[in-house]
C-alpha cells in the first residue's frame, strides 16, 4: 500500500471522552482536501479508557487509524518522538487531542508550507484560558524568540505541520517539544506560524502546571546553548573562567596595594585566589568538551543539495580530491571523465 500524503500525530493523556470526535473532525476536513492520511494515536499512559477508544477506531478504520500505547507516562516529547518514527506521510501534523485545535485549519497550514517553508505553527492569538496560564506563556515565548532568533508568538501550540525530514532529523527527549522550530533554526528549517481558532476547553483537564514553565526556562537555555556553543564549548566555559581569573587578579591586587585594613585586605586576597582557583576546573572542562566534539563530530550536516558528481564525505578536514574517477592520475590530468569529493570536517 502507498504511504500517505499527510500523518497525523495526536499524543493523549486521558482523553476519552474526545478521541472519536477528534477522528471525526480530521477525517472530514483531510478528505475535502481529497488527500490520503493516517491518524496515529499515541496513548501516554492513560488510566481511563483512551486505549478502548484508539482500539475501537483502529479496527473500524484500519486503511487510516494507528495506535501506539505507553506502559505509563513518559510526557508529551516521548509520545510525539515515538508517532514521529511511526509516521509514514511526507507532510507531518500534530495537534493535541482535547478538541481545543480544529482540524479546519488544515488547508491553511497547507497553503503556508506551500510558500517554502519547513515548520509551521499555529498562533493561538485568542486564547480560551484562565489568566495565569496565558500571561506566563507570552512572556516565555518572547524570551524564547529573543534567546533562540526565531521570531514566533506561539512555541508551545500543539498545533504544528512539518516536512517529514524535520521530524526525521531532529531529536525529541525531555520536554524539548516547545523547542522544535528553534531547535529547527539552528539546523537551517524555515519556520513561520499562522493564526488558529484556539476552543475551550469542554472535556477533562489541562495536564500542566506551573513546573511546565521552570522546566521550559531550563529547556530554553539548553537551546540557547546549543545554538551558540554546541561545537565551541570552551568559547562559553573559557569567557566564563577568564572573567573570574580577571576579577581574582584585580581583587588580589587590592589586597596587597589597596589602602584597607587588614581584615579586609585578607578577604580580598582569599576572594581573588578563590575566584583564580575556580577558572582552572572551568578551563578544564571547557578542553574536555572540545576534546568530545573532537573525537565525536556531527554525525551529519544540514545539506540540501549535491551536484551530481559531488559525494560529501564527514571526515577530519575539508579538501578537495581529484582523480577519483576512472583514468585519472595523482597529479589531477585525466583521460576520462573524473569526479571530485570534498571532505567536510
């Protein structure tokens, strides 16, 4: 059977009461488009009757319904990791299973990939939650957008369609679900949003709470670093480290030449050579980490175009090998056709 053109990804914690009516929903929008897809559902350790429900659709509809199935909670970047390797479409979308997306927004996603684009997400402009949830959102995806250079309102809507190489290449663990046009960015995917209608919630409850937004905070400075030092972790830990040799230099000093009693003249002296001390174990791990990156470097770079004679090879330098080709001699002269492969370091 031929893969389908769209797969839908819906990750689910007790949800029920919803699951049928969501099926429903993106089976009709999909086929105004007169589109083939697949609906996978992923039960994250649901203790009500979720599975009964994914079972029950999965055997009505088989040509479209898939299920996946938990031993218990592994969290919303597991269950979306796990439709991903599922998913068999050449255009991924997810949404989350509480009805509070709306499957008619389909097209639009469609119509906005179309213009070039890797990720597009849905900005819930108008949001139908309490206060205390919106205010704290807004301010993390601001400072989401400023630390990691893509400019979005809304990281964390569920709502998102993607070109099936992104989630092939892109890692999900933690909670690094928010984090997927940033992460994206920083291996070249075009990422652009479009305003979605966002729905009350009519059914069960919200499964987050307020350490959703510390863990986000972690997750957003994993990011940053990764996008400004993930291959020159010694430019971060060395900045670091020379700051405080430089300001325990300066502080010694004081010490021994600044006009102050002696108490303080010792204080000084002991904070310099602390603060000297502690560069060092700094400096060190900095030249551990590039020694890691060293012996393991990416495993693959963000190419999206080859010449046809071209075979990029990850290797430790970056030069250009002539004379690969049949009659070809070291000293680059041919009698035939030749190729050329350049090692990427």
């Amino acid at each position: 059977m031929a893969p389908p053109s769209l797969s839908f990804v819906v990750p689910l914690k007790d949800e029920q009461a919803t699951i049928a009516e969501l099926y429903r929903r993106i089976r009709d929008s999909v086929q105004e488009l007169g589109r083939s897809f697949e609906i996978i559902f992923v039960d994250d350790g649901s203790e009500d009757g979720s599975w009964h429900e994914i079972r029950a659709l999965a055997s009505s509809d088989p040509d479209h319904v898939r299920g996946l199935r938990f031993r218990r909670n592994f969290g919303k970047a597991g269950a979306l990791a796990a439709g991903f390797r599922a998913a068999r479409g050449e255009i991924v979308f997810t949404l989350d299973g509480d009805l509070q997306d709306d499957p008619r927004e389909i097209s639009r996603f469609l119509e906005k990939l179309a213009e070039g684009y890797d990720i597009v997400g849905g900005w819930k402009k108008v949001r139908h939650d309490p206060w205390h949830k919106v205010l704290p959102s807004r301010v993390f995806n601001a400072m989401l957008s400023y630390a990691s250079k893509t400019r979005l309102h809304d990281h964390n809507c569920g709502f998102k369609c993607y070109r099936a190489k992104v989630v092939r290449e892109l890692p999900l663990y933690g909670e690094m679900h928010r984090m997927i046009p940033a992460l994206g960015t920083i291996r070249g995917f075009r990422s652009a949003e479009i305003e979605v209608q966002h729905h009350p919630r009519r059914f069960g409850r919200s499964k987050y709470g307020v350490r959703r937004f510390l863990r986000g905070f972690m997750d957003m400075l994993t990011v940053w670093f990764i996008q400004n030092f993930r291959e020159r972790p010694l430019h971060f830990l060395g900045g670091i480290a020379l700051a405080a040799a430089s300001v325990g230099v300066v502080a010694v000093a004081a010490g021994h030449f600044a006009v102050v009693g002696p108490r303080s003249a010792l204080s000084l002296v002991i904070i310099g050579a602390s603060l000297i001390a502690g560069a060092v174990p700094l400096l060190g791990l900095g030249f551990l980490g590039e020694l890691m990156v060293h012996m393991f470097p990416p495993s693959s770079l963000p190419i999206v175009e080859s010449l046809p004679d071209t075979e990029v090879v990850v290797g430790a330098s970056l030069s250009l090998l002539e004379g690969s080709g049949p009659g070809s001699n070291r000293s680059g002269g041919t009698n035939g056709s030749s190729t050329a492969s350049a090692r990427v370091a």
